[in-house]
C-alpha cells in the first residue's frame, strides 16, 4: 500500500511516517516544512519504501500513483503561529484539504484528516463528546485555527456526501513528546526548554486550566486504528486524564532538576491568559474505546520522562557539535 501522510515532517506526522514504515507500508510525506523540519524524516532516507516531497498543500499536488490512503495532518498547531500567519492558516485548512479530498477523490483513496479538539472551543460541557457542537469565537486571535479546522470537518462531511469518499476525522488533543521543535510555542516544549535553561516557566493564567496530554504514539496508534475502521464520523483521540498546567510545570521542573543533578528549580512566571483559551479541556474517549477499541496506555510522568530525555540529549548534541543553542 502507498501511503500519503501530508505534515510527514511534522511532529505527529514523523512519528505516524515511522509507525507506517515499520507496518512495511510505502510512505510518501508531503512537507511545505513551514513548521516542521528534514531532521524529523532524516532517518528514514535510507528506507527504500520512503519518498518525501516538499510542496505546500494549498497547491495542486503533483502526480503520486497507487496511493491507498492518505493521512492528512499539514497544518501549523501551535498558538505562536495563529498570531503571526491566520490567513495563512485558513488557506491550509480550505484550500489545502480540499486539495487533499480532490486527489483521494481522484485515486480512490481513504483520507484521515486531522482535526482537533480546538472545534470544541472552550467548552462548557465536561467531558466533551463527538456530540457536543463547541463554543467558539469566529472572531479572535484563535479563531482562523479552530474555524479553520471546523471547515475541514465540513468540507470532509461535503466530500463524503457528494462523492463517497471514504473520510476519517480525528479529533486530536493535546500530544506530546519527542521530535516537537525547542521553539514550537506549546507548553510541554516551552515548560522543557525554560527547565532546561533555569530560566522561569511560563503560564498564562493561574496554572489552575486543565489539559489532558497524551504521548505521541498513542495518538499514532489512534489514528491508525481509526484509518483502519469502518467508522465515518467525528472520533476524539486523546487522554483523558486532566491534568492543571501548572502542576504540568511542576513535574517538567522537577524531572529536569533530577536528570540535570541540579539543585535550582526553575521559578515559575505567571502571565495574563491567553484570549480565548479553553479552561478545561478534557474528551470523552468512550467512542474511541468502542470502535476503535483504542486509549492512550503511557501515563503522563512516563511520557515526560521519555521527552525530558529526548530534549536534554538534543541539547548535548547540539553544544556538543555546533553550539546552535539547541536548536532541533
Ligand atoms: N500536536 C497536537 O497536540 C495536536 C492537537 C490537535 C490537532 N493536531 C493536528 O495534528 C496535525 C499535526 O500537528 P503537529 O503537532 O504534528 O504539528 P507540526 O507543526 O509539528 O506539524 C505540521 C506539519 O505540517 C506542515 N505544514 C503546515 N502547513 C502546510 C502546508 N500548507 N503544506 C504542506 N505542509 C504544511 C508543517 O511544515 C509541519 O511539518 C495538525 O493538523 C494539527 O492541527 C495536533
């Protein structure tokens, strides 16, 4: 089978890319790397079943044959990037997953498109299920992210309509763990790096705002599973065990400080939450469960300790070769 996995450089993307290649599938990541990097892919060049392309979805796709199925996650994820690029961010997610349903229209194939539990908004429902229709903002500083990821839901439910297309929607909360960028702007990353350096972590808002996190490989093993099932609707993919920022903070800080041996422990800097931040997010993963018969299994201090690790041997590579101030 070839497989499409648009974002294949990106954080979850390599880690799906990885997940595909062992399964002994033939890969093609399609990248713009606006947010993502070659380092992320750079292990697999010598698999003879891996292809990357660097194009930008919100143009046509050039010519691919025999794919099966595409998973299509491009799209920039952290907040850093709803400020600086919106327009931008609405193109990919209209422009660009319509180029995506047209070519799986055009080759017969599957298409898994990542949403996010950004569609619920903040919500005033706890948990939330698939059922819950969100609370959002159309017009703030989050808005071309969580509006832009509800039209692909709608474009995806229009292509399903009129064409047939088999679609698969993930509603993907927060993941963590390796391979996320040193200045990618969400919190385990942010909270990792300040530890690292000693310098204050921080937190917008009082840290009493809940998020449940879950590592990387589940996510990727939810997304698989729910490519591989007849399901046609909406599936959250996340943890749901909720946790507060800042006791989050808490045991980045305390992690590092134990694999650093160092007996200064990072202050913590509040700042003024953030416009339009949910408070408490948390999903009902009970469909998941059903259908996918898929939940998260690396609880959080396991996942974080295995983060903690992957950024501090990142940083002694870097200083240890170039001094790029850790850049990965
Ligand atoms: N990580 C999370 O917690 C999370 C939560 C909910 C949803 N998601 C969704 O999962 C997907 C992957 O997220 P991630 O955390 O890996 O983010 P990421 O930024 O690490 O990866 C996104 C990738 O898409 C690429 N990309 C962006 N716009 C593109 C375009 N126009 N054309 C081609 N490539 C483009 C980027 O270069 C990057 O490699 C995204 O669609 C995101 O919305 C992620």
């Amino acid at each position: 089978m070839c497989i499409i996995v648009t974002g294949g450089a990106g954080f979850i993307g390599s880690h799906l890319v990885e997940r595909l290649l062992e399964d002994g599938h033939e890969v093609v990541a399609i990248d713009s790397l606006w947010t993502g990097s070659t380092k992320n892919v750079k292990k697999f060049e010598e698999n003879k079943n891996f292809r990357f392309i660097e194009h930008d979805v919100r143009h046509s796709l050039p010519n691919i044959t025999g794919v099966t199925a595409i998973y299509h996650l491009a799209c920039p994820a952290s907040p850093d990037h709803f400020e600086e690029s919106p327009i931008e961010i609405l193109e990919t997610c209209f422009v660009g997953t319509k180029n995506m349903l047209d070519f799986a229209v055009g080759c017969g194939a599957r298409i898994l498109i990542a949403s996010t539990s950004e569609i619920y908004g903040d919500p005033k429902v706890i948990p939330q299920s698939e059922n819950y229709w969100g609370n959002t903002n159309s017009f703030g500083p989050r808005s071309c992210y969580d509006e832009g990821k509800r039209i692909t839901e709608a474009l995806a439910y229009g292509y399903q309509r009129k064409h047939s297309l088999k679609v698969r929607i993930a509603r993907i909360f927060n993941a963590y763990g390796p391979g996320m960028q040193l200045n990618d702007g969400r919190a385990v990353p942010n909270f990792i790096v300040a530890a690292m350096k000693g310098q204050p972590l921080t937190i917008y808002g009082d840290g009493s705002a809940t998020r449940c996190f879950q590592f990387v490989t589940d996510c990727v093993a939810g997304l698989n599973a729910l490519m591989n099932s007849e399901y046609s609707r909406p599936v959250n993919i996340g943890s749901d065990v909720e946790t507060k920022v800042g006791e989050i903070a808490e045991m980045i800080v305390e992690l590092v400080a134990n694999k650093v041996g160092s007996a200064t422990r990072a202050p913590v800097n509040h700042l003024p939450a953030r416009q339009d931040d949910p408070y408490r997010r948390k999903p009902d993963i009970g469909l998941a469960k059903d259908v996918l018969e898929w939940k998260p299994v690396v609880n959080l201090r396991e996942g974080l300790d295995v983060t903690v690790n992957w950024f501090l041997e990142k940083e002694q590579k870097s200083n240890g070769t170039n001094g790029t101030n850790g850049h990965i």
